[in-house]
C-alpha cells in the first residue's frame, strides 16, 4: 500500500498514520531518491492546574543542585534566588528518563519519556499536559495550550498527541491574548462555528472508507488504525465542544494585550510573557494544561539586563569550562530564577477559596539535559511549585542509577483527580513527595 494511499471525503483528503502494510512502498520510494465550566470538583474546591516548562539547554549542575538533602538544606546559588518560595517546591536531583537518550532530539520527550528519540524510526507518544487534556480538557474553553519561545517550528514542541502527533508552539504572546480574551464580531464567531461543523462532517465522510480499509489490511493495521480513528473522533467531540465555547463571552482581564518582542534576542522578556499569558489563562479557569518550550538551542546571542552576550546560546552552553562563558551562562541562569520567581509570586498573589493560584496550579521547570556540555540527558535540574504538594525539601536520588521522573508525572496526575497509575516508563509515584 503507497503512502499516499488517503480518505476523502467532502472533497478533502485525510492522511493515514504510517501502517506495516505501506513498508514496501516505502523501501522502493528510498531506493529511487532521498525523503522528501467552572469546572470545581464535587466538593466545591478550585481546579487543579499544570504548566510544565522546560529549558532545552538545561542549567549548570553545580550552581543548580544543593549539596544537601532533605529538608534542611542549603540552597545552592540558583535556588537562592527561589528562597522567598522554598517552602513552595520540591528539588529533584539523580531523576531522569528511562532509556531517553539523544541529546538535543530528547527536548521532544520532556513530556512524553518515550524511549531513544534520536534513532531512525523513532515514534513519540503522548505527552502529560494532552494525557490531562484528554481526560479534562472539555471543562475549559482551551483543552490545553502548546507555547515556545525562539521554537524551531516543526522539529521540536513539548506537547504530542495520543497518535505521537507533534503540537506546533505558539510563539506570540499577542496572539495568545487574542485567543483568550479577544471576542470576535457575531459574524465572526458564526464563521468559526461554520468551519467547525465542516470538520465535523468531512470526518463523517470518510467513516465508511475508514471500515472498508480496516477489512483490507492486516491485524496490526487494523489496530493501528482503530487508534487512529479513535483519535479523529475525539478531535471530533472536541470541536462540539468548541461550538458551544464559541458562544460563550469570553472573560475580561485589565491586562492590556501585550507588545511581541521584536527580535528573537529579546528571549528574557518573550519567557515573561509567556509566563503572564500561562497566569491569566489559570486566573480566569481558560485552560488549566500549559506547555512552555524555552527553545535555547534555536536562540542567538541573547540580551540580558540591557547586555549582549558574546555568543549564541547554544555555543555558550558548550563552554568547555571557558571562565568568560561560565560567567555568561550563569548570568542567563539566574535570570530563569529570577522569572520563575516572580511568577510563583504572582501566582502566590491570586486568592482561590482559602487557597493561591500557586497551591492550585503544579509548576514543572527543567529540562532534557543534565549538562548541556556533554548532551548527557541523566540527572535532569527538576523543580515542581506548588500543587498541594508538602514541598520546602530537596529529594536527592542516586546520581549514578536515576529514579524515573515520570514517576513525578503519575503524582502529578493523580493530584488532577485522575485514576491511573501508570505513565511512560513509571513505576510508581514520586517516592518522598506528598
């Protein structure tokens, strides 16, 4: 079966996922040339909320982690910045992901943990921010948010559907601002509503395609397709949904819509509004599942405090020890700090009930690599604010033989109300935390 085999329907064709039955098509292909609601639970308490945040070239090891464990420990110089919240994170150190190895390739499975994203072949999986979505999303106007900052559209994103799809980055603070809080003309939203029920019944037309395919292919393709469609029809309940929302008005903020950075140089401020945009979309309850990709691989020679670095950032995150690019690193670092803190603060200054934003809202920081020097993507610098969670202590595990992180996914999860024990490579929930 080629490839290019589609179903169509209304006149639009609807690509199929890769099945066993097209690999021969494929091998000959290669031989010829190169590939081309308001939403509170039944006792009446806020939603709970996630914004995972990873930094793609990582932090320095030893200006990150604390010496000691426990929870009397002295902060180490980053987490200094961070001492106002101590008492709201948790520190991981000697946690990684199971058999995620590829350096660079591996910022796609921050979310995922799916296995060895840098060999031929590879598949992603769904990430956490869509796994919650998928279960709660339909309580929001927005299942969930995809952002980035400097993002290499395309080639890298934090969120990936059930089918290993990746979800594209929005990159502009505006537009995110518009989407949240911009309520379009009636005709406008009319439109919106048109092209909703169009997808909905192009998706009808190819179902009876979809079950004259399934007879004709083998066992493992009739499987993988059945995901497959399972996945188009919950698309399909998404966008009902959608068609409800868009009748809805929408909330209103005193927030002005923010002003998008020029240039990709000015990464700082790009991270701070990205950060205002994930806090007004939990302050008003218009989604409660953010991704934020930081893609420092794909940034130039940043400003901080008014001042240029001397080298893109990726150069500088190999510093071989250079004293100059140390110091520039480390100027970066602690601006990441300085973010964070102030949006735990900002969080911490919204009342829910008796509790803050931040109690309500888990906030995941780290990244893919463990040293961006050497592409080591073992003892990952991981923080989680907030939650609920009884934080204030620095949960050191074995540098050598890591604990998986996403057993901090699984608390994570179950925190959200969702019965499952199981994520990615898990074995468990997060030993230590509560």
């Amino acid at each position: 079966m080629p490839r290019r085999q589609f179903l169509r329907g209304a006149g639009v064709m609807l690509a199929l996922p890769i099945l066993d039955a097209m690999v021969p098509a494929f091998s000959r292909a290669a031989q010829g040339a190169e590939a081309q609601q308001n939403g509170h639970g039944a006792d009446g308490t806020p939603p709970r909320r996630i914004l995972a945040v990873c930094n793609n070239l990582g932090l320095l090891p030893d200006q990150f982690f604390p010496t000691q464990s426990g929870r009397d420990y002295a902060p180490s110089p980053y987490l200094d910045v961070l001492k106002d919240y101590r008492n709201d994170l948790t520190v991981f150190s000697g946690v990684s992901h199971p058999d995620v190895d590829g350096g660079h390739p591996a910022d796609n499975c921050f979310l995922t943990a799916a296995p060895h994203p840098g060999r031929g072949g590879f598949r992603n999986t769904i990430s956490l921010d869509q796994f919650a979505a998928e279960r709660l999303g339909h309580l929001t106007r927005f299942p969930s948010l995809t952002l980035g900052v400097n993002v290499a559209q395309g080639q890298r994103s934090l969120s990936w559907t059930g089918a290993g799809v990746l979800i594209p980055c929005e990159e502009k603070a505006s537009e995110v601002y518009r989407q949240l809080f911009l309520q379009g003309t009636p005709e406008e939203v009319e439109g919106q509503v048109r092209r909703l029920q169009l997808g909905e019944s192009i998706m009808d037309a190819v179902a009876g395609q979809a079950k004259e395919l399934q007879r004709s292919v083998g066992a493992r393709d009739r499987e993988r397709l059945d995901q497959y469609f399972t996945g188009v029809r919950e698309l399909e309940q998404r966008m009902t949904m959608a068609q409800e929302w868009e009748h809805k008005p929408k909330p209103k903020v005193k927030a002005p819509m923010p002003l998008d950075p020029a240039s990709p140089r000015e990464y700082m401020e790009k991270v701070r509004l990205m950060y205002d945009m994930a806090r007004l979309a939990f302050e008003t309850d218009s989604c409660r599942f953010i991704s934020l990709l930081l893609d420092s691989v794909n940034s130039p020679a940043i400003e901080v405090d008014g001042k240029s670095m001397s080298d893109g950032y990726h150069n500088l995150s190999h510093h071989g020890r250079s004293p100059e690019k140390l110091a520039q690193l480390k100027t970066i670092d602690e601006w990441h700090m300085k973010l964070l803190a102030e949006l735990f603060g900002n969080l911490k200054n919204v009342r829910e009930g008796d509790e803050t934003l931040l109690d309500r809202s888990m906030i995941l920081y780290g990244s893919n690599l463990g040293n961006a020097d050497t592409h080591v993507t073992t003892n990952l610098p991981t923080l989680l604010a907030g939650g609920g969670f009884k934080h204030g202590q620095h949960l050191a595990f074995d540098k050598d033989h890591n604990y998986p992180l996403p057993n901090l996914f699984v608390s994570m999860i179950q925190r959200l109300g969702i019965e499952s024990d199981k994520f990615a490579s898990s074995t468990g929930t997060m030993r230590g935390l509560a």
